[in-house]
C-alpha cells in the first residue's frame, strides 16, 4: 500500500496493519431479544456463557434478522439479499426442498473464498439442498415428506429417494470447503448428519461423554430407517417423523456441533490459515431435545435448553481461547477472530408460553417469531473484534447481512451491483464513527404471511403494510398479555406507523387518530417501501439504493474501477481522465453505466459520445426504442428514429415497414393492409393430478367456483392435491405470414389469501391427449422452455382476487396477453412439435390459482377467454413492389412504363444499376443520367458532402469515409446530418442528405456509399 493509500484512508489506518481476521458467526434459531441475559439484566441470566462474551463485544439494541422466520432470514444472511425478491415469498422451506440459492448467486462465503479464506459450515442449513430419486433424478416435491422409503432394506425402486446419491446445492456448492450439519430444522427429517455432499451413517456419535467420528461412513439407503428418530427422553416439542440414521440422537446434536467446530478451529491454529466457519445452530429451536445433565438445569423446559444451548456455546469459543486443548500452550486465536452472534428470528410463541412468568423472551418488544412487530426480528446482535472494535452498546438500526457488508469494505472487498444488494456496510460504527451521509434509506423486516415493513436509516419510524401481526392470529404484546385475533390483513388499511424511538413495544398505531405529520410520514415511508420491494405487494427486485464504497471519494464506485486495467480506487485523480479516450470522462462513464476502455460499450457502431451527447440513445443498449433495429444501423444506414419505433407515426413500425420495402420515413408510404389477428381456444385442456398416469389423470381436489381450468399444490401428503393444467392449440389454420403469438390468461380466484408462489408456463415435449391410454402426468411429461410468467398474488391477497398476467411475476397486465412468440415459432415452422403448453407451480407450495375460461359479459371493455392470439401479416403487398426485384411498382411505371425491368438490370447501359439510381435520384433510361454527390468546401479545410436518397421505399444508404482506401469508419467519424435537411431539386420523392463538418476533415478524404433493402 503507497504512503497516499494511507492517507486516503484516514480512519481506518489503524486497523489496515492487522492480518486479516479469522471470521465466525454462530447464529441461532429461535432465540428472542431477551433470552441472552445480557439483553435483560432485570431477569435471572440463562447464558453465563454469552454474558461473558459480550462483556467483551458491541452489543446492538436495534439490530435485526431478515424475516421473522427461519429460511428467508438464512437466505438473506447468506446472500445480502432479502429472501422476498425469491419464489418463497411465505413460509419456509422443507427438509427435502431444493435449494432457494441459484448456483451462481453470490454468498459471502465465495467471498471468503475469493479472499484466501478457509470456509466452513456446520450446523443447520434450512435454505434448500437437491436430493435425487433411485433413477438420478432431482426430487423437487418432498418437502418433509414421511412416506420415503419402503419396508424393502434390500432394493431401493420402491424409495423416493435414494441417499446415497451425491447432494447437489448444500453449503458445499455455494463457498464452503467444508460442510458438517444436517438439511433443516431439528423438527424436520431426515435426521441424519451430513458431510460436503455426503448423507452418513454413524455420522457423529456420543459415547461416555465425548464425540466419536471415526465410524462416519457413507450412508445407504439400507442404513436408514423411517418413522419417530432417536431422541433424549427429556424433550418437549414436536418431531415430525421420518427417514433417520439410528445413531442419531437428537439431543446430542449440540455436542457433536461444537466438537465438530472445535476440530476445524484446531486445524486452523495448526495451519495458521484464514478462516470463515459459520456455525448456525438449531436451538433453542423446538424440539427442545435436552441431555440428561440439563433436564433440571432450570424450572422449565425451555429454559434447560436455553441452558444447554449457551453450555456449547461456551465449548465454542473455549476453543477459539485454546485451539489444541493445552493450556500450556499459548495458541489463542481470539486476538484475531472476529465473532459475530445473532438469530434468524425472535422467540417462538410456545417457547413464550412454556417460559412466563419465569422468564421473558421478547423483552420490551410486540410479538414473537412470525410476527411483524419487533418481537419477530429484533434479535441479539453482538460483534466481539479485539482490537478493533470498543466493547459497549450501539442503537445504530441495522439488519444481519450488513455484518458481512462491513467484512467486506474492511476487506478490501467491493460487491458489484448484483452482490449483496441489501446490505450496507456499518464499520464505521464498529470504529467508533460516524456513518456517511449518503445512506440507504431504510431496511425492510418480513413477516411468514409476506407482510412488509420498512424502518427507516434512523431506526425511528416503522411502517406495517396490514393491519395485523402479518403471522400469528394470537400472539404477546409488548406487557406479555396474550391477544388474539390480530392476525389482520396483509396489505390491509389502515397500515401501522410507529415511533419506535417514543414507542419501542409498539403499542400505539399512530395511524389510527393520524394527524397530517402522521399521514404525510406514512406517504414517505410506503413510497420508499415500494421502490425497495419493486411493486406494492409481495415483493420482486426493487432497489434498496445502497451506496457502493468509493474510497477515493472520486465519485467512481470501487467495484467499477476494480473492472478496468487503468483505474485506481485509491486514486481520485483518474475521475476526470477518458481511458478510450472518446470525449467521456471515466467519471461520466460510471455514471451512464459504459465501459471506459470500449468507445461503443453497446457494440451497434454508435460511439457512447455520440449516443450521449448528439443522439440521446441509450449507449448500454442496441435497442433504444426496443424495435429490433440497432440503433447504429437507424442512424447510419436508415435515417430512421432511433428512439422511436415508428419514424414517420403512420402506425406501422420501422423494422415492418423495411421488410415489406415501404419507407420508414415518410408517413406516405405505407403498407397496403395491416396485420391479422386471429384468437384461438384451446382445443384439448386436461388437469394432470400428482398420482395422474396416462390411464388416469388423476385430476381431483377442485376447489368452489374454480372451474376447470385450474393449478393447484398442497405440501402434505395429500398428492391428490396437487394439480398441473395442459393446453393445446390447433394451428392449422393459421396462415402465411406469422409474426408473432400472446398468450392471454386471466385469473378469476385464487386458493386462499396466505400463500403466494410463481406460476411457470413451458412448452410440452411429448405427446398426450384427453383420452384413456395417453392422459399427460403431473411430473413424467417432458417440458422445455419453462418460464415464470406471474405469481397467484399479482393482483392482492384476497382469495377472488384477479387479473391478466403479463409474463412477468408482480407486474399485472392486460388482455393483450403476454409474449410466447419463439415457442409458437417453433410449433409454425415445423422445428419442435406442437405438444402444447403446460401450466404449474414452481415450486410447489400452499397455493391455488383458478383461470377464466370464456369472456366475462359484464365487463365489455376486456377479453377474459383464455385464447393465443396470433398476428399475421397479408401474403403479398402488390402496391410496393409485387415482383419482389427491388424497384417500387409505381416507380417502374413511371421511368419504364411497365413491371418488366429488375433492380439488378443496368437498363440504360451506363455502368449503374436500376437499382442504385432509383436510390440515389438517377434516370436508369437514360445512359447521360447517372447519380451525382455534390462536395461543398465550407473553409479552407473542411469540406461537406450530400447526395440523394428515395424516400419511398425501404432503402438505407450507408456512408463510409476512408483516408487511406484500408481503413473505413462510419461517416460519423467527421460528419452529423444536417438538421433540418435541405431542399432538393429532385422533388418529394428524394431527400436531400447533407453531411456538415463535425470536426475538421483531412486533407484526403475518401467517400463510399452501401445501398440496402432489408
């Protein structure tokens, strides 16, 4: 690091000479605001252990899990991204379910990685991990299923899963080296210990007190039971059956985590290598499976586990004090282990019940686990940094994927755009400091019904969008009363603001007697709300506009010079240089979103310059006005609008007009019909159920009014509820000319008002019909081209909720339907077989979703009928040009007098085709006419050039300029078109193009002209 490096830095120098530090999260499930003693010195202390600890930490009283329940607070740890922008919009995931992180989503533990770090994990995932039938297929539909296995141990074709399949998508594939743990939740099977992408048999085992992984082995099916698993006789909660590895002790998993734990932190000390371990544990998640020495530990269930929990917790950073187990030797690692500890949500009710009036989870707060109150995500929240970070207390509001935003601007580490998009660094108040003034501008809580609240940057004003705890009908009150039926409406009205800072326990809804200052301060807070979620409902990928880091203060971002050989973070002067160079500034670059080092960032021949300063295009898109015209070829060849569709506003697009050889510029020229739109009916429809073969569809479990059209999903047993819909289309009418295909689907009822969750539309692969013999099934008919086109709660809550789906999940749209033109295409053209469409959930989840069938005659402005509606153009366009040889009809009648003569032809004999001197102004029956370019010197250097063009037909000519015959750019090089053009001699039928002198032009300049028809 240079001397000015430093000095840039300020503040931070004094942590800059430190190596980096080892990193360690342990995160809990379940534990409220006040279990961790240190939270509530009022109350008898369950946790010597982390009272101990945070004596030496930053304690933060405002700091909060993502969600109020476990999968989406685990994703968004993991990511910096709110789990909301997924599919799982409520609700968690199962033991069995896929994995909710895509394989190439950024996680801080690939940061880690990238950084030199050693990773691991051990402990609970509950995020999702892919396991696989006996046929090597992914299971997708498991969730916790208990019916896996057949009573055969010998075989495994009668098992649903076969587990000694290698895994896909666990803790191992997404940045840890390292994975020890189990798939989910204590309460969720399988039980059984899991290794990288190994399920194991003996996988950790307590014998005489102590750990033993020697046995560990690969397990196999035949290794595994089904049914209640192995637990202490000292537990309260429930366990749902399933499959379970017999030496799988349920309430030794606590033990066999910290041994685990403690071995890789020995390994680390020997290795002196960097480290990241992320240690989320499953408790005081119920069950609370306790050992025999803690049933007594205190006078209630959950407090014995409370109890045990923190007793681990101890082991854990005990190892940290003393890696090899040798008090003799001096081997701590805590000088330079960064801890961090936290929950992914506050209490669970029953744990409320069971503790009262002994002890108090949630502390000062409104609401439990669930809950959109505080009570459901404000959580411990304590980073201990020797060293670096001043043991003691902060009310800086914050979220837990901002820890490892402050990891990585200490790090040196700059997320680009799409890395951890919701976090926000906060080392400055881990040194001591003030945070920048340019801030995010608040951060979202969720609840488990999909209930939004925002809090603002200052953790004052909290707004609720429903009007109930968005989780539990019942729950606890900020004075531990229990009420009930307040479970409300998401997105109901009126919404709940309140002043955290006046009001922590949340007991007053200031928008119930709202003054204007109240209702003016909810307008702010539900419009940033929205432009964090993307929409008004459930949330898609809106912005929670966090400042990326700039060192420098040059007002580059560091990820974006990262990117480019030439700039420096650490160095402000290189804002004002231009690397192409191509009249932009690196400082005006960054801000446009173009490359600094490719003078076309776009690639359509326009120079960023010049679609910035002279054209007004978008120079990260080829497609400003998004017809499929590159801008480049517009402005250089076809003199059309490049940020307009329709150049000359006679209803017919620029890229249609050029293929059927009008002109895009002159609203005179036109094609002599329109386009065709023909609306097709299905022509077979079939619901395939869950257990449907191609005898039977299987297709029961309607529910009132859903009609037959219909997609439904239930994550139980009931398979039966579980229903997909097929569509086929005849498109045997249709005729020449296809254009392009929409789709029109029209929701008229939805299932219930809880659960959300995309619906997919792919296109068949094999074929099926209505009849016995043949009916499609609900997972062995082979799809292709799948994608989201919408979400069951696009248009609210309520069940009868509805709306046309536009293609796009959270944006409603309009009986114009939604695009399926490369399918169909494909079904046209004879490319793919016409199979139909398939319509389902994906994933499946508690949801229903019911589709018109025919036109609703009470709303006479709008098509509800599902149909595909076609567009065509006429075969032939005999006014233009009828024999297809690129001279316009009316032009060859008028030179020749008749339709005889083609474009290729040099009619005259005079060296220049039909075709070019109908495009440039020439007579081609006449062998003394041939086209002219007139050359205007302007001063004694610069020189103006301009020649005809026909303006009434799809023509574009294209001028290159050269100053050695080698080398040719684009006229644009020296030359803009004069605006506005001047009047030719030619008449209407020609423009006049004249080229003006942008720049001064060489002394030998060198002009050619290319002639188009599209």
């Amino acid at each position: 690091m240079t001397i000015r490096s430093i000095l840039l830095l300020g503040t931070f120098l004094p942590i800059l000479s430190l190596a980096n530090p080892n990193v360690i999260m342990i995160y809990y499930d379940d534990m409220g605001y006040s279990d961790m003693g240190v939270y509530d010195t009022a109350q008898t202390s369950l946790t010597p252990n982390l009272d101990t600890f945070a004596s030496g930490a930053m304690r933060f009283t405002a700091g909060h899990s993502a969600d109020a329940v476990c999968t989406p607070s685990r994703y968004a740890v993991m990511t910096g991204r709110y789990c909301w922008r997924t599919s799982l919009k409520t609700g968690v995931n199962g033991g069995y379910t896929p994995s909710l992180i895509e394989d190439d989503r950024f996680t801080f533990a690939k940061m880690f990685q990238s950084l030199g770090y050693k990773t691991a994990m051990v402990g609970k995932w509950h995020i999702g991990m892919q396991f696989y039938d006996p046929a090597g297929e992914p299971v997708d539909d498991l969730v916790n299923n208990t019916n896996v296995l057949d009573n055969d141990p010998a075989t495994t074709s009668g098992d649903r899963i076969d587990f000694s399949h290698a895994l896909t998508s666990t803790p191992y594939h997404h940045g840890f080296d390292y994975f020890f743990g189990t798939a989910a939740s204590l309460d969720m099977p399988p039980y059984v210990w899991i290794e990288n992408d190994t399920v194991l048999f003996k996988g950790g085992i307590v014998t005489n007190g102590a750990v033993d992984f020697s046995q560990a082995v690969a397990a196999t099916n035949a290794d595994l039971l089904e049914g209640a698993p192995v637990n202490s006789a000292h537990s309260t909660g429930t366990i749902r059956p399933g499959v379970y590895d017999p030496t799988f002790v349920v309430a030794d998993y606590l033990q066999v985590q910290a041994a685990k734990v403690a071995e890789l932190i020995q390994a680390r000390g020997e290795d002196k290598e960097p480290f990241f371990i992320y240690i989320p544990m499953p408790a005081p998640h119920n069950p609370w499976a306790l050992q025999a020495e803690f049933t007594n530990a205190t006078s209630f269930s959950y407090g014995n586990y409370l109890v045990q929990t923190d007793h681990y917790t101890g082991q854990i950073l005990d190892a940290l004090e003393d890696p090899d187990g040798n008090p003799l030797t001096d081997d701590s690692l805590v000088s330079n282990t960064v801890v961090f500890i936290s929950s992914d949500n506050g209490i669970e009710r029953i744990a409320q019940d069971n503790s009262l009036p002994e002890h108090d989870g949630n502390g000062a707060f409104r609401g439990v686990k669930r809950d959109n109150w505080e009570g459901g995500t404000r959580v411990p929240y304590l980073v201990r940094w020797p060293g670096v970070v001043t043991p003691g207390t902060s009310d800086f509001a914050c979220w837990q994927g901002d820890f490892y935003a402050s990891m990585a601007e200490y790090l040196r580490y700059d997320f680009t755009p799409d890395e951890a998009p919701d976090s926000e660094s906060f080392l400055p108040i881990l040194l001591g400091e003030s945070m920048p003034e340019d801030r995010r501008e608040g951060i979202i809580q969720h609840s488990m019904n999909g209930q939004l609240a925002i809090v603002d940057k200052n953790g004052e004003w909290k707004l609720i969008d429903g009007t109930g705890s968005g989780g539990y009908t019942a729950t606890y009150d900020a004075d531990n009363n229990y009420i009930s039926g307040i479970g409300g409406t998401v997105f109901g009205s009126p919404k709940q603001l309140f002043n955290l800072l006046d009001d922590p326990g949340e007991r007053t809804n200031r928008l119930l007697s709202a003054t204007q200052a109240d209702l003016e301060k909810e307008a702010e807070l539900y419009a940033l709300l929205n432009e964090i979620r993307g929409n008004t409902t459930y949330g898609i990928d809106g912005d929670s506009n966090v400042p990326p880091i700039d060192s420098d203060e040059d007002g580059i971002a560091n990820y974006y010079e990262n990117a480019y050989e030439g700039l420096d973070r650490d160095d402000p002067s290189d804002a004002p240089g231009d690397l192409e160079p191509d009249g932009l500034t690196n400082l005006e670059e960054y801000e446009i979103g173009t490359s600094p080092v490719d003078a076309d960032s776009d690639d359509d021949r326009l120079g960023d310059y010049d679609e910035v300063k002279t054209y007004g295009t978008l120079p990260m898109s080829p497609h400003s006005d998004a017809d499929s015209l590159p801008d480049g070829d517009e402005v250089l060849i076809w003199g059309t609008n490049p940020l307009s569709a329709d150049t000359d506003a006679d209803g017919a697009d620029d890229d249609f007009e050029l293929s059927v050889f009008t002109s895009p510029n002159n609203a005179g020229s036109v094609p002599s019909g329109s386009s065709g739109e023909i609306e097709l009916s299905p022509s077979v429809v079939q619901l395939a159920g869950y257990n449907g073969t191609v005898n039977d569809p299987a297709a029961v479990g309607s529910w009132t009014s859903s009609g037959p059209l219909y997609v439904r999903s239930r994550l139980s047993n009931q398979y039966e509820l579980k229903t997909r819909l097929f569509l086929q289309f005849d498109l045997s009418a249709v005729p020449a000319g296809f254009e392009s295909a929409r789709l029109r689907i029209h929701q008229f009822d939805r299932l219930n008002s809880l659960y959300d969750q995309d619906l997919q539309l792919a296109r068949v692969t094999e074929s099926w019909t209505a009849t016995a013999g043949s009916y499609p099934s609900f997972n062995g008919t082979g799809v292709a081209d799948a994608f989201v086109f919408g979400n069951n709660g696009d248009f609210g809550t309520p069940v009868g909720s509805s709306g046309f789906f536009s293609g796009t999940a959270g944006i409603p749209g309009t009986d114009a339907g939604f695009d399926v033109t490369s399918i169909v295409e494909g079904w046209i053209d004879g490319t793919v077989s016409n199979y139909g469409f398939r319509i389902a959930f994906d994933p499946v989840g508690n949801v229903g979703s019911a589709f018109s069938v025919n036109d609703d005659p009470s709303t006479p402005d709008q098509n509800e009928a599902l149909q595909l509606i076609i567009n065509v153009r006429p075969a032939a366009w005999t006014d233009v040009d009828s024999d297809e040889d690129d001279l316009v009809d009316s032009y060859e009648m008028d030179v020749f007098g008749n339709l005889n003569h083609s474009g290729k032809d040099d009619s005259d004999g005079d060296g220049v085709s039909n075709f070019i001197e109908q495009t440039l102004g020439s007579n081609p029956d006449a062998i003394d006419s041939v086209p002219s370019f007139s050359m205007i010197q302007t001063n004694a250097a610069d020189v103006a050039f301009s020649y005809y063009r026909y303006n009434q037909a799809g023509l574009g000519v294209e001028v290159l300029v050269s100053e050695d015959l080698t080398n040719w750019y684009p006229y644009t090089e020296f030359y803009t078109v004069a605006n506005p053009l001047p009047v030719g001699e030619l008449g209407e039928a020609y423009d006049k193009v004249l080229l003006e002198p942008r720049a001064t032009t060489p002394d030998h300049l060198f002009y050619k002209l290319n002639i188009y028809t599209k």
